[in-house]
C-alpha cells in the first residue's frame, strides 16, 4: 500500500488538515501560479482580446469604441488579397502533401539503415531545417536575384536575358514553395526515418523469404507500419502551412501586386503595419479557427485510425 | 551493386540541391560584388576577406548577437523554471481542479502564434514593455509552456515514486524534493526541451518583429533585415552576414544533435 493509498482513505477534513501540515497545499501555491500567470496573461487572454477586438474598427489607440458587428470579417471576406493569400496557403498545403512527403519518405526509404554514409546525407538533407527561416528567406532571394543570382548566372550561360523570378506573379510563388519543399523536406524524412527504424526486421525478413519484392516490402510492409508517422508529418505539413511567414518577407514581402501573401503575412500587412487591429484580429480569429479545426479533423480521423 | 550506385547518385543530386545555395552564400562573402553577376556559383577568383571583416568589426552585429542571446537564455531559463514547477504539481499532486487545469494549459497545444500577435503587441506596449527584451521572453515563454509542461509532467510521472516515499519519511517535503531530486533527475528532459525552446528563440522572426522597434534591442534576424535594406545594392556584404550567423547555427548543431533531433521527435507530440 502506497502512501497516497493510505491517504484516499481518510475522511476529507482530516486529508485536508494533513495536505497543509505535509506542505502540500503550500507547494501547490508555490508551484503553479507563475505557469497559470503567464499562460493565461499571453496566451489565453489575448487569445480572447483577439475575438474582441475584431468586432471594432480600432487603430490600437485608445479603448475599442467604433463596434462593427461582423464588418471586419465581411470585409476580409471579400477582400481579393485575402482569397490570394488562402489560395496561397491551400497551394503550400497541396505541395507539403503531394511532393515534399513523398520525396521525404522516397529518401528515408533510401537512408533509414544505420550506416556511416547514410549518416552524413541525414545530416546534409537536415541542414535546411535547422536554418532560421529569414536566413533561409534571405539565401534563396539571393539565388533567385535576376541580376546576381544564382538563376541569373544559369540563365546566362544559356544564353537567356536577365529573368527576375521573385518580381513575376506567376514564378514568383512556385518559387516560394521550392523554398519551403527545400527547407522542410528534412524534416519529415526524420520523422519518417525514426519510424522505419522501428518496424520489426523479422517482419520485412519473412516477407523477402516468401518472395517478395523491394517495392512489395515497401508497400506493405513498411508503409503500413509507419502510418502513424505519416499522419504526424502530415498534421505538421498542415499546421506549417498556416503559419507561413518569415520565408516570405525577405524573398517577396508579398509583392509582386499582393500575389505572394499568405494568411500570416496578409495579417501582418493588412493588420498590423496600417494599424488596423480591429480588422488584423479578425484575420487571426479566422486562422485560430481553421487551426483548430485542423487540430480537431486529424484527431478525429487519424487518432483513431491509429488507435485501432 | 548497380543498384547501389543508382542510389548514391540520387542522392548525391538532392545533396548537391540543399548543399548548394548555401555554399553559394559563404563563397558569396569572399567575392567582389561585380564577381557575383558573373559568377554566383564557383570558387571565387580571389579569396577577399574584407567583406567578413566589415561585418566582424561592426559593432552592430555583435549587438544583434548579444540581443538574440540573452532573450534565448532568458526564455530558456523561465519556461524550465516555471514549466518544471507547474509540471511537478501536475505529476505529484492530486487536487480538485488538477486535471481541468492541466487540460487548460494543453489549449496552448492547439493554434499557432501569429493568430493573437496584435492583442500581444497591444497588451506588451500597455505594460510598458515595448522595445525591452522582456517583450519578446514572456509571451515566448507563455507560448512554450504547454509542450514544456506536457513533456516534462510525463517524465516525472516515470520518476520512481519509492524515492520521494523515502524523502518524505526523511521529513523531505514537497518543494524542497523538487529542487532536490527531481530537478536533478531530469536532466535529459531539461536539455531537450532547454535545446528546442532556444532554437525557437534564437530564429523567431514576427514576435521581436513586432514589439521592437530600436535598433539598440533588435535581435540577429531583424538586424540581419536591417542590414539587407541599408546595403541591398551590395550582395556580398549581405552573404557574409548571413554566413556569420548560418555558421554558429550550423555548428551548434552538430553539437548537440542528439537533444536537437530528440527535441523534434518529442514536437510531434504536439499532436
């Protein structure tokens, strides 16, 4: 019998009497409020301020006077920026799923084994993950730059004129995203790495006895083994694209003509440099609410998948 | 064997695709500007180190270092702390309201920061904190607490519990069993969550972004901007720079791998 046992078993008075003498009740008090404080002074509160705020026309001075119901909202809504800057967003999402995890599981399938060369390529396709985003922003637009880049220098020597890639409305997203399927593919190979390195050898042993090929292991064998990584990776994928944000300042700052914003860099432009805090909470409101529902739908679906 | 040689050459491609803006970048710092036009890629034809030496003896820079620094450790040192503290409540002590409380804290778990970034720049200007390194440390901290204590409470709650039974009979009471024993034994937890909390800090870009606004308290990334806009004619200033603080990154890395990629590993959880 543990202690905790044995004090379940006295009535509560007494148990509260022997919470305060043991110095329980004092480590309680001593413990938590800091993290409670601070919790709920910057994150949950603001989190609140947030939906508040968004419901006035509001320059951040002063107290919120001028209520607008649901102006700010039907005004983001039908805002063409905004619709580029989802549509943007939903591309970064449809890239992650469709090209960066199946190049990152391609190439963990390739290096999972614990060898010395397959070491240092996990290394080298990690290298961008590590990056801070703006450094990795700043690079790119520096390969990218139609009169010193790296692009330039290619175009050059093959007899192209000068193109400037970040300043063409059409290049200048795909661009974005080869920089985001760079700098995160490294990332999910890890994850997914970690998981093939997990599934059972005798599994994968049994079914080349029986005759089955690399790829038949592959897909039926590991793949399925390492599902739930794969929904993780995904949720990430997703989740990322949401908050894309500091790529995107130093390679276009949004430009050119607002084709390149995503929800963030649409909040910060819109929201926060002209001082519209009324109409910047809202757009945040509207991104809480599609992360939340996100967080809900991979749990609903994958939790249990996984579970079962 | 063939086989073999396929895949290593796959693999050398992609390598060569992530290895080489980076390397054009730190050859970049040794280059004449008119060098870069016409070649952005190779060797440079003459190794100038006058570029890095600019960045180097600018006072600004280091100040820009200094700032990233003492805003991560600052916000290392308080989510340990204070995420530690709270998650030891959580693993040791059952009270009403315990559980309903750590699920609170988990909301933390759900949406990302940019969605209350103007309320946070509102509530930090009328507190007076604006333009302080205090602006960017608690609400990075607030924002870190939910993985930190979720972590850490599940670390303690495996710590063997004959030991604090022992240390209670000793006359060893809560509090002091925290800093005693349990701080001690975490190590590895700490170091995890201490390694992800600080690459967190040293590369955040929008909340410094947003609630500093002198040059006296920008952090690396802002200065690094900063530095961009003055000199956007003159790449090769900007490479060396950028080189200058990917280096350390790098570097830093590789020493502590381990706690880097464990870090990352236990960030799935977020799920």
């Amino acid at each position: 019998m543990t202690l905790a046992d044995a004090e379940r078993r006295l009535p509560a008075s007494a148990r509260w009497r022997r919470a305060v003498s043991n110095g329980r009740v004092s480590a309680v008090l001593i413990l938590l409020p800091p993290a409670l404080i601070l919790f709920t002074m910057f994150v949950t509160l603001p989190l609140g301020e947030s939906a508040w705020y968004s419901f006035f026309n509001w320059n951040g001075y002063g107290t919120p006077s001028n209520f607008v119901g649901f102006g700010n909202y039907e005004r983001i809504l039908n805002h063409s920026v905004f619709h580029i800057a989802v549509g943007n967003t939903l591309k970064i999402v449809a890239i992650s799923l469709l090209v960066q995890m199946p190049l990152a599981l391609f190439l963990a399938l390739l290096i999972y084994k614990k060898t010395p060369t397959n070491a240092v390529f996990r290394l080298v396709f990690f290298l961008p993950y590590i990056l801070a985003e703006v450094a990795a922003g700043l690079i790119w637009s520096f390969v990218f730059d139609g009169n010193y880049g790296v692009t330039a220098s290619i175009a050059q020597s093959f007899g192209l004129g000068n193109v400037f890639i970040l300043s063409d409305p059409d290049l200048a997203f795909m661009a974005i995203m080869t920089v985001i399927v760079w700098k995160y593919f490294g990332f999910h190979m890890m994850i997914y790495i970690a998981a093939l390195q997990s599934v059972p050898q005798d599994q994968i042993e049994a079914a080349r006895i029986e005759g089955a090929s690399r790829w038949q292991v592959v897909r039926y064998v590991q793949i399925p083994h390492i599902r739930p990584a794969i929904a993780v990776s995904a949720f990430f994928a997703i989740i990322g694209a949401l908050q894309v944000f500091d790529v995107i300042i130093p390679l276009t700052n949004g430009g050119p003509s607002n084709q390149t914003h995503t929800i963030v860099t649409y909040l910060y432009t819109f929201g926060l440099t002209r001082l519209n805090i009324g109409f910047g909470s809202a757009v945040g409101v509207i991104l809480f609410i599609g992360a939340v529902t996100v967080a809900v739908f991979y749990q609903r679906i994958f939790m249990k998948r996984a579970e079962a | 064997m063939t086989r073999n040689i396929l895949r290593v050459t796959l693999l050398l491609i992609v390598a060569s695709f992530v290895l080489a803006p980076m390397i054009a970048t730190i050859l970049g710092g040794f280059k004449t500007n008119a060098e870069i036009r016409t070649n952005a890629l190779g060797l440079p034809a003459m190794w100038n180190t006058e570029f890095y030496g600019q960045i180097i003896t600018d006072p600004a820079f280091w100040r820009y270092l200094r700032n990233s620094l003492i805003i991560s450790v600052g916000s290392v040192v308080l989510t340990l702390i204070v995420g530690a503290a709270a998650a030891y409540v959580f693993a040791q002590i059952r009270f009403f309201g315990s559980r309903m409380l750590f699920s609170y804290i988990l909301l933390g778990l759900m949406f990302p920061f940019a969605t209350a970034i103007l309320p946070l720049f509102i509530k930090v200007r009328d507190i007076g904190l604006l333009d302080t390194w205090w602006a960017v440390i608690l609400p990075q901290t607030a924002f870190s607490l939910s993985l930190a204590i979720l972590l850490f409470r599940t670390f303690f709650a495996q710590l063997p519990k004959e030991l604090f039974e022992a240390a209670y009979i000793d006359g060893c009471g809560y509090v002091r069993f925290f800093w005693r024993f349990t701080l001690p034994l975490s190590a590895p937890i700490l170091a995890t969550v201490g390694v992800f909390v600080f690459v967190q800090s040293w590369n955040n870009f929008l909340l410094p972004l947003v609630v500093l606004n002198s040059r006296e308290v920008f952090t690396w990334p802002l200065g690094m901007m900063q530095f961009r806009g003055e000199y956007v004619t003159q790449w090769n200033l900007t490479l060396a720079f950028v080189t200058l603080t990917i280096v350390p990154a790098i570097v830093f890395f590789l020493a502590a791998q381990k706690y880097i990629v464990a870090g990352l590993t236990g960030g799935a959880v977020k799920g």
